[in-house]
C-alpha cells in the first residue's frame, strides 16, 4: 500500500507539489469551517442529498467554476511555454499533460456541466415545473458527473496526466502510452459520462410532459428549446462514447484489439467513433448557449424573439447536421475526393442555419430598447465574435483548403472563437443573467463590466494573432518552436490576450464575493422585468416548490403577456399542499461506488475494482427495493406555502 | 453605463491591439499563403477565394450590429416610433437571410470540389513528366524517405527535382502522423498499414521546412525535415553520388530507427523496402521495440499474435 503510493504520487515537479500542497490546505481548511461552523449536518441534508433542480444546478456551476480555474490555468501555463522560442518552462511531456487535461477539462468538466447547471436552474421554472421529471436521478447525474471529474484530476498528482490530447487518438493512446493517465481520461470520462446521459433522458422527459397547461412547445422559451434538442442530441451521442471508451478500455487492460496497431486492430476507426460522439458533442455545448443568448437578447431588447419559429426550425436542423459531419476532423486521413465533398457540403451546410439565427438575434436588436447590462454585453459581443469563428468555420469545412489548416493554429483559433465566444460567454451571460434566481441578489454591475472588457479584449488579444499563425505554419500542439520560425512576435501578443482573461476571470470570481458582501437582496422574483416563467416566482430565490399554483401560458413570453394583462400577481390564490419528492443519499454514495470502481481499473487494482462495481449494483437494487415502500415523498402545507410565498403578500 | 472616457479608452485599446496584431502579422511569414508549387497554390487561390467571402459577410454583420447597438440603445429621448415590442419576425426576411447563405455555400462549394478532385491528380503545368516516386514513413519521431527506382534512402530530409511531379506515398511504422511542408501543399496522414499518395511539386529551389504536425507524443514537436528542391542536374549528380558512395541500409540500423526517438539526417545506398513493407506491415516496429524492451504498455502482444498478423497480413492496402 504505502509503496504504491510512493510509486504514484508525483513528488519531483515543484509545480505539482506546490498543486499537491494547496489542495491539501484547502481540503484541511474546508474540513475545519465545516467542523467549527457545525455544517456537516446543513451540507449533507440541504445540498448533498438534495433532489431540488435549483441546488443541483447551483453545485454544478460552483463545479464548473472550479474546473475552469483548473483549466485556465493549464492554458495560461501553455501561453508560458509558448511566448518565448526554445522556451524550457515546461518539458515536451509535461506540456503534452496539460494540453491534454486543458481540452478535455474545458469542454467535458467546464462547459457541459456550467450549462447543465443553468439548465438545471432555470428550465423547470421556465416551463412552470415543480422539479425535473426524475429528481433522483437528477441528483445521481451530479454525482457521477463530480466524481468522474474528481477521479480525471486526481491524475497530475497521482500517477500522471493523460498526455494523448483530448481526442486520444489511437494507437498513441494503447501502444504510445504507458503508465495510468490514459487509464483516468477513459475511465474518468466513462463515469461523468453516466451523469450526462442520465441529465439527458430526464431533461427530454421533463419537458416533453412537464410543461404548464398551455405551453404548447411552439409557445415554450428559447432555453428549452434548446435544451430539449440538446437532450436529444445527448441521448443519441454520449451512448457512442461510452461504448467507444469502453472498447479502448478493454484493450488497455484486458488485450483486445479494437483500435490497437497489433493482431488486427484498426485505430482509424478510435477516429471515426471519437468525432461521431465528438461533433454532436461541440453542439450539445453550443445549442444552449444560442438559448441563452436568445433569453438575454430578448430580455435587454425589451422586445419579443425575433423569428421564434425559424430559430426552432434552425435549432432541428443544426441538430441534425452534428451528426453527418464527422469526417471534416480528419479530411487528411486520406479520404476519396467524393467522401471529402460530401462532408464538405454538409459541413458548410451547418452555416446556413446558423445564419438564420445570428440575422434573428440582429432583427432582435432591431427597433428595440437596448440596455446594456453586464448579460447584455456577454450576449452582444457573442455575435461580431462568434461570426469569426463561424465564417472560419465555413473555411475549415472546404475539405482542399482544410490540407492546410488541419492541425494548425489557424484550428485552435477558430474552434475558440466558437467555443469561447459562444459557450463561455453563454456562461457568463447566463450566470449573471439568472444570479438573483440563485442567490437572492444580483451580481455587481460595474465590477462585471470591467471583467467584460478584460475578458473580451483579452480573448480577441489571445487568438486573433493564432489564425495569423496557422497560416504562418505553425502547428498545434508542440512545445516550442525556433526563433527562425518567426511565429515569436504574434505568440508573445496572443499570451499578453490570455493573461487578460486571466484578469477577467479572477474579476468575476471577486465579484462573487463582493456581491455577497454588498448587493442588496432583491424583494421579488422579476429582477430584470423579465419575460419567461421563472421569473414569475414570488419571491427573487424560488422555494422549493417553485410555484404554489401552476401558471396558466397564453404566449410564448408567458411571463410578460401576464403583467401586460396585470395577472402577473394575483393575490388571493387558494393554495393546496403540494406534493415533493424526498431528498436522497443513495445517488451519493452509488457515485463514491463508481469512483471507488474507476481507480481500481486504472491501476488495475481488481479487487477495488469488483467493490466498487458491486457497491454501485447494490446501491441500484437498494433502491429499487425501497423505492416503491418508502420513497412517495411529502406533502408541503397550505400554511408552509403561505409562509414562504409571504415576501408577494407584503409587497402586493 | 459607463462614463464616456471609458468608451474611448476601451475603443482605443481595442483599435491598437487589432493594428499591433494586423501588422506583425504581414511581418511574419505567413507561408501558406506564399506557396512555391502549383499544389500549394490551388489551396491558396481557395482560401482566398473563400476569404473574400468571409470578409463580406463579415462587413455586413458588423454594419448591421453596429447600427442596431447605437440606433436603438435605451436613451431618454427614444422615438416611439423605433419601438417595436412585439415585433414578431419577418417571413420574407428570413427567407432573405436563408438563400443567401445557401448561394454563398453554393460559390463555396463548386471549387472546393474542383481543387478537390484536381489535387488527386499529378500537377497539370508538368503533365508530360513522369513522376518520381518516393515513400515517405514516418517512425517516432522521425521521417524515412525511400526512392525505390534510385535505391536510395535519406532521413529527415528529402531532396527533389524542381519543377518535376512527385509522389509521396505515404505511411507510417507506429503511430498517425501527418505529412506536411506548409510552403509547397497542404497535408495528409501516414498510418501504419495504410498508404495515402500525395502529388507534389516545388517551382523554385531551395530549402522547405516540413513536418509531422499530427499530435504522436513527447518528440513530436522536433519531427520535422527539410524538403530540399535542386535544380535537374544537381538533383541527378545528388542522385548518382549517394549511389555510390553512402552506406547500404542493414537492417540493425533501420531497428534502430523503430526505436521512439529524435535523429539527425541520413544517408543510405539502399532502402527499407527490401526488408518491410509498413504500408503492408503494421505491427513491424511494435515488434522491434518488443525486441529491444521498450516498454510498450497499456496492449500486452504476444511474439505469436504477431507472427499471425505478419503471416496473414490483415491490413487492407489503403
């Protein structure tokens, strides 16, 4: 045991020690405040066995907060190695491991669960539920999400990153790599990838039978529009990846041979899985940041959605398109000229509906009243800059020209453009936007702003110089370069960029706190005279109810229709209890199960590994012995609703 | 909002960060757009072509969004006639803003298939010549170019004929990589078991950096080699010398180049090809490394599971 540990804890790399010893100050500090405050009681019963879709979405945003501090700063470690030739910052090896957990932190434990969480908050309000249609599953889906997370980066300290890219291209990911790191990606993934597919099934339930009486789907809002196709797409896409994940495991600890070179292998096909799950999946993480655009648009436009039905239309389509254009990621593996324009057309096609959508956020902002708050500037920078990466796009997808720009910084840059212009600042805006349904108050306006522009600047700053690079020839993923190469100057530009997000994101951070510190609570539950449902609460942070009385939906904007015809806040309502689901500590546990079953793979460790699996069988027939006897919930009463409803009654 | 000062500074910073990037950017050498072969340069015309496109749609987003911000931002004086609240959409502007994308893939998509069908084709300007063929393998982290009708082998770096077809035929022994030399085409991969052919041309002489730019671990970065263009008849002096007076390739020293490392440049009479075939063979180099113990973790192969594969050869030519 205690050589084991020796053997794998990374104890030469000053940064990693200096990793290692400040998770182990904060994992003490948390530890003593928990303890000295007497809040272990409070974490366990109002957070971590919750079913409530709003905290649930809470512990997945504070997650996704923390991932991409993770992930920033293996970028900004990058930037490092990168702005000066010849650098000797990093060694080949270490930045091949942060390159690698950089991609596949942002987007697997960053974007997903950041949306998910928004997602979580805001959709069963929008659609005037109670809660999500399986709020246990709901808290299993966290969950496993976290532990997945927690078992991929324990990686740096503990036996070493993954170091194949995020993509973990065959045979470099079987015959290049030894040692547990690709162990924790595979593994990792396969664990947080349960939650994902379980968010999915239950988000497409939710919504498709969950709605308030009159909310024909025609009438339902952009988000979960968005987030219904998004479900969709999860469903049809992240059961390719656990298979495909499931597949290289086998080969890396059992010896099959799926994708390895030897005893008839084919790795070409690692490729062909990987992008068919992994194009769905660029849109399972942009979809709902269009929503999120289109609530704040509309919202600060003081105006209704432009093109409501031609944005679902678009959406169905986009949708569509994800899964017929996985072959554009590798044109280069020396495709027919006619497979190649196939996917070139289909790839190119993409843009047409995407088109659609950006012309219908400009007829937004037509003949509107814009206010610029801080969501607002998220939204409204989204479009001159996701265009960049929209149109660069479109160039990519011409298969003859992509011979040039594959691999290449030309790449990175657009796929940030995307990413970040359309997801992070999705993120941002919709954090900000949907804060005082979170927390009770708003995030401080002028501090937001100034982490805008640091933000935005910085991003420009960062990676308009790399499509400058891509054609200069450099490619993607190398350590260094010559000073011969004359990529020094535009490199050094594109680091001072990162350093400014750099600055933007610690401003959002602070202003997290001082918000806390200074903002005032809001006394209702329509901060910014909002249009969708959920912001029809009474009170700014919902109960756990939601609503004490289903609204009844007339319009697509259900919310601004009511206060146009002055029912937004009727005052002597009947109540009646309300019937809610049981908080639950099984999900919790069945998820310490599966991460306990991931690290005993990964080190092949069999008989953790059977224990782990065994736990998280038991957990399944634990509950599903009990569930039918004792889990039929609780019923809130008429005085409790009345109580918690009362802020409304004061002020009407 | 912000105080007006703000607006200027940000604008200002936002203006000389776009000049700073834009003009050292026309001072670094953006290769890809200056290519020195008829096949680099069909890609070029595309991305300019393409370009001009982008540009334009980019003009007019930009006007649009321009406009919108600053005529209907919230002010004390708005006009209600530039209030529409319940402005719904329009159906014949969308129907505006769906054909034109769909007419601008259209433009797109006409010559990206031209270029693509004429890039699997030798280069028209030399279409009397005859090809030179040379495979290129790729090997952690090295390149091996073997000129099967010369007998010639180099390593890491291959000299050509100006002016003169040729065809790459290209494959790897271990891992995907990518074949690139930015200034004369743009790439393809070498996978083991496979080989994809690749036409390419240089113009003028000279010296042309190439590379493995597909991701394939800890010496990628350093996977490069250069492409060296000699005019007719140094090219054929090069040739009949190397003939003559470089060492034959034994097979304890093409081993050794199976081996995960970087190498300098080399020189050989005679080519891998007598012995293996990785275009044929993929499992050649996993056996090698077994041989000398380099670790090969994460797949247990067996000495039998090899020779099977070796015997049936299972990989389907590409």
């Amino acid at each position: 045991m205690v050589e084991f540990i020796k053997d794998n804890l990374i104890l030469n790399d000053p940064m990693i020690v200096g990793a290692n010893i400040s998770i182990l100050l904060t994992v003490i500090v948390l530890v003593f405040v928990l303890t000295y405050f007497k809040k272990w009681k409070w974490l366990w019963t109002e957070w971590i066995t919750t079913v409530d879709h709003k905290r649930i979405g809470i512990m997945y945003i504070i997650s996704a907060l923390l991932m991409l501090f993770r992930g920033g700063v293996d970028a900004l470690l990058m930037r490092a190695q990168l702005t000066v030739p010849n650098a000797s910052f990093l060694s080949s090896q270490h930045y091949n491991e942060i390159f690698t957990t950089h991609g596949t932190i942002m987007i697997l434990f960053m974007a997903m669960p950041f949306l998910l969480g928004l997602m979580n908050v805001v959709v069963p309000l929008q659609i005037g539920a109670r809660d999500v249609a399986f709020p246990y599953l709901n808290n299993l889906s966290f969950w496993s999400f976290f532990f997945g997370a927690i078992l991929f980066n324990i990686s740096f300290v503990f036996g070493g990153s993954p170091d194949a890219g995020w993509t973990n291209y065959a045979p470099l990911a079987i015959e290049g790599s030894p040692g547990p790191g690709i162990n924790y990606y595979l593994l990792g993934l396969q664990v947080s990838g349960i939650g994902t597919l379980l968010t999915g099934i239950n988000f497409i339930v939710t919504i498709i039978k969950m709605r308030a009486p009159g909310m024909t789907l025609l009438r339902m809002p952009m988000f979960s529009w968005t987030t219904l196709i998004t479900s969709f797409i999860i469903v049809f896409a992240f059961p390719i990846l656990t298979v495909t994940l499931a597949m290289m495991t086998f080969d890396r600890l059992f010896g099959t041979h799926f994708f390895t070179l030897t005893a008839g292998g084919n790795p070409m096909l690692w490729a062909n899985f990987f992008w068919l799950w992994g194009h769905p999946e660029v849109y399972i993480v942009v979809l709902p940041a269009f929503g999120i655009f289109s609530e704040v648009i509309a919202t600060f436009s003081r105006k209704t959605l432009f093109g409501h039905k031609s944005m679902i239309i678009s959406l169905v389509v986009i949708s569509g398109l994800s899964f017929l254009v996985w072959v554009h990621h590798f044109y280069t593996m020396g495709g027919s000229a006619n497979v190649n324009n196939i996917f070139s057309i289909t790839t190119m096609a993409i843009a047409i509906p995407t088109g659609i959508k950006i012309f219908n956020w400009l007829g937004t902002l037509y003949k509107a009243r814009i206010q610029f708050t801080a969501a607002m500037m998220w939204a409204l920078a989204f479009i001159p800059t996701f265009v960049i990466g929209g149109v660069t796009g479109v160039m990519l997808g011409m298969a003859a020209a992509d011979f040039q720009y594959h691999n290449t910084y030309f790449l990175i840059a657009h796929f940030h453009y995307t990413l970040i212009a359309g997801v992070v600042f999705a993120c941002f805006a919709g954090f900000v936007y949907w804060y005082p349904k979170m927390f009770g108050h708003k995030m401080n306006e002028p501090i937001g702003k100034w982490a805008f522009w640091f933000f935005t600047i910085g991003f420009n700053v960062c990676f308009l110089p790399q499509f400058l690079l891509g054609f200069a020839g450099m490619p993607r993923r190398v350590y260094t370069y010559l000073p011969e190469d004359g990529w020094t100057a535009l490199n050094v530009v594109s680091t001072i960029g990162a350093v400014g997000m750099g600055i933007g994101f610690v401003i959002i951070v602070y202003n997290v706190y001082y918000s806390l510190r200074h903002s005032k609570m809001e006394t209702t539950g329509d901060s910014w005279n909002g249009r969708t449902l959920e912001w029809a609460t009474a009170t700014a942070v919902p109960p756990h109810y939601n609503f004490p009385v289903t609204p009844v939906v007339k319009d697509v904007d259900a919310f601004w229709q009511m206060k146009q015809e002055g029912t937004a806040n009727k005052k002597d309502i009947e109540y009646e209890p309300i019937h809610m689901p049981n908080n639950t500590g099984t999900p919790f546990v069945m998820s310490i199960f599966f991460f306990i079953a991931g690290f005993g793979l990964v080190f092949e460790i069999w008989w953790m590994a059977i224990l782990g699996i065994a736990g998280s069988f038991g957990c399944m027939i634990f509950r599903s012995l009990r569930s039918h006897v004792y889990d039929k919930g609780y019923y809130v009463s008429v005085e409790e609703i009345k109580r918690l409803e009362q802020p409304f009654h004061k002020e009407a | 909002m912000f105080k007006n000062y703000k607006t200027w500074l940000i604008i200002m910073l936002s203006l000389v960060s776009l000049i700073v990037i834009t003009v050292l950017g026309f001072q670094a050498d953006l290769i890809v757009l200056d290519p020195k072969g008829p096949v680099g340069e069909i890609q070029k015309d595309l991305i300019m072509y393409s370009i001009y496109f982008m540009l334009a749609i980019l003009v007019v987003v930009y006007v649009l969004f321009t406009y919108m911000v600053i005529k209907y931002r919230d002010h004390k004086n708005v006009d209600s006639k530039n209030y529409k609240p319940d402005m719904h959409g329009s159906v014949k502007l969308e129907i505006i803003w769906t054909a034109i994308p769909v007419i601008i893939v259209i433009a797109l998509a006409i010559p990206n298939a031209k270029a693509l069908y004429d890039l699997k084709q030798p280069p028209a300007s030399t279409a009397g010549k005859e090809p030179i063929v040379i495979h290129a393998t790729a090997a952690d982290w090295k390149w091996i170019f073997s000129y099967p009708e010369e007998n010639i082998e180099t390593v890491n770096y291959v000299n050509v004929p100006e002016d003169h077809p040729i065809l790459f035929k290209i494959t790897a022994a271990d891992s995907m990589a990518s074949f690139w030399v930015p200034q004369i085409g743009g790439q393809i991969y070498g996978m083991p078991g496979m080989v994809n052919e690749l036409y390419l041309q240089v113009d003028e002489p000279g010296e042309y950096k190439g590379r493995n730019s597909n991701f394939t671990g800890e010496g990628m970065t350093h996977q490069q080699f250069n492409m060296v263009a000699l005019d007719e008849d140094s090219y054929q002096s090069w040739v009949k010398e190397t003939q003559e007076n470089a060492p034959k390739l034994d097979e304890t020293t093409y081993e050794k180049l199976m081996l995960p490392d970087n190498v300098g440049e080399m020189t050989f009479s005679s080519t891998h090809l007598d012995f293996v075939d990785h275009g044929i063979d993929a499992t050649y180099a996993m056996h090698i490394r077994e041989k000398y113990g380099v670790e090969i973790k994460g797949v247990k192969i067996t000495t039998e599971e090899y020779k099977q594969v070796s015997n049936n050869g299972s990989h389907s030519n590409h």
